[in-house]
C-alpha cells in the first residue's frame, strides 16, 4: 500500500528537490495545545526557510499519507482521540479507517517508501528506564536499522535509559554521527556524558555521510544528532531529578505502555514550570532547520553523482 503523496511533495520528488518528513504523533500526542499546532507550523517554515520541501506524514481516514494541507495538521492538533501510530500500527489505522499522528518508526517507513531521505524529529524513542523489568524497547530503533533514512533529533528523549539506546543502536548497525558535538544529546539537555565515535561539523559534512550510507552502499538509516539550543538547554542535573520524580509517579499510577512518554513529558514540563516545552519547541524548529540544510546538500551532491 503506498501513501498518498500532496502535490507539493510529489512535484519535489519528480524534480530532485530537497524534502524532509515530519513526524505528527508531536502534533497529536506529544505537545499541549496550542503549542503543538505552532511546532507544526513552525517546523514547516524553518524546512522552507532553508530550501527544502515539508512532508509531514499520518494516516487520515484509513490514508496513509506523505505531504500535508493546512486543514489536516490543525485536525491532528484539536481532534481528541486520535491514534498514536507507530510502525506496526499503520496496517490497522489503514483497514480501520481511522486517523493518527505517526511516531518516529512509522513517519520512517512512509517516508522510505516515496524516497524521502531526511526526516526531522525531537528525539527518538528508545530502551526505557527500568527495561530489565518490563522489556519496553521502542520500534523507533528497529525502524531505523531497517529503512534507508536519516534522522535529525536531539538524541533520544531524557526520560530513557540513554547509555542502552545508543548500545541497541550500535547493535543494530545503526550510525550516531553528532553534527557539532561530541557526546549523544539528552533532548532537554545538551550533555548526557557518553560520547560519540562519530562527528560532522557543517551540513555539507553530515550530507556526504548519508550520501555514503544511503545512496551509495545502500545501507540503512542513521542518526544526525544535535543539541538543543544552547539558549533554552537545561541543566542535566535538574532534568534527571524531575525524571525521577515522575517515573515514580507513572509507577504509583500504574501507566505503562505507549501512555508512559507523554504521561512523563508532560509531568516533566509541570514539574519544570513550562520550561521543557520551551526546550523542545525550540529543539523541533532547530532539528527541522538542520534536517532541511542536510536535504539540501545531499540534492547537491547527488545530481553531480550522476554526471
């Protein structure tokens, strides 16, 4: 079943124009209103503003979907109920008829299957905390191993076991290149203390890596990680302690499953007084820019390859 790609997105492809995905499970689950309708917008902007097209993806009514109307990302951020789709819930969402925002390993496989190779998001699922325990692995990093597609975040979200998402990811053959950093970014916080074997310092740098990967040993995706904003990163210290506190209370509350991301963002942005959303409206418009300049320059590069 191929998606249903907008016009927009459709004639860019044709034409060997720049596009970059947009996930919008961040539109239907992950930010509170208003905000979310404006990290939306925000992103798409920040994509044009650097010379590339916006391909937000979902399913809506049953249609898989790559490219966007205005309409549609404001019904994803006002309607209640929506799904919350992940790789292995498209199938469902598709015979269904349903509608939802697609995560992370979900918005990788739509946009694999247009030959969309760049995709902006936040921060990647991952191990979480505790997976000794109950065995939660997010789908994002089989995603990534599996479809040729690379990923600009702010590493993996803090609420995770950090240093077992970046081992799953080496195990999984997948790249974390730090574009202008050295360590694996911890989303709210620039800083997690592990670092990285791999790292690019511009665009140009990053676009030869995923030229190398994709197109030309057509291999996989990969990671491009970036720090939040240095402006509105917060300090390790007092991420880590609201964390605690909140996965205490998910415990208490007994949430688990997929409710167990946005029940923590959302105790985390309580318990920081708003600061955190902050942080990742401002991480999501920065990774949608930096995804956007990779586009561009891999398009560069790959119409001189094929000269």
């Amino acid at each position: 079943m191929k998606p249903l790609v907008s016009a927009e997105v459709r004639d860019a492809l044709a034409s060997g124009r720049p596009v970059v995905a947009l996930e919008t499970s961040v539109v239907a689950q992950g930010l509170p209103r208003p905000h979310n309708l404006q990290a939306a917008r925000a992103c798409e902007q920040a994509v044009r503003d650097a010379g590339a097209v916006p391909a937000a993806t979902a399913v809506v009514d049953g249609v898989l979907r790559v490219g966007l109307e205005r309409a549609e990302l404001e019904r994803l951020a006002s309607e209640a109920g929506l799904l919350k789709l992940g790789s292995r819930d498209l199938c469902v969402a598709a015979a269904q008829q349903r509608t939802g925002g697609t995560t992370v390993s979900a918005t990788c496989e739509l946009a694999a299957s247009v030959g969309v190779r760049l995709f902006a998001t936040g921060g990647i699922g991952g191990v979480h905390r505790g997976v000794e325990r109950e065995w939660d692995i997010s789908q994002d990093l089989q995603a990534l191993a599996r479809f040729p597609v690379a990923v600009v975040c702010a590493g993996a979200k803090s609420i995770l076991d950090l240093p077992k998402t970046l081992e799953h990811l080496e195990a999984l053959g997948v790249p974390v290149v730090g574009v202008r950093t050295g360590e694996f970014p911890a989303f709210f916080s620039a800083s997690s203390g592990l670092a990285l074997e791999h790292r690019v310092e511009d665009p140009g740098a990053a676009a030869a890596v995923v030229h190398a990967r994709l197109s030309q040993l057509g291999q996989g995706g990969m990671v491009l990680a970036q720090p939040p904003p240095a402006e509105v990163a917060l300090p390790r210290e007092q991420v880590e302690e609201e964390i605690r506190r909140a996965l205490s209370e998910a415990v208490a509350q007994g949430i688990s499953g997929k409710a167990v991301t946005p029940f923590l963002l959302g105790r985390v942005a309580a318990l920081t007084g708003g600061r955190s959303v902050g942080v990742n409206l401002a991480l999501l418009v920065s990774n949608a820019r930096l995804a956007a300049e990779v586009a561009v320059a891999l398009s560069y590069l790959e119409r001189n390859a094929a000269r």
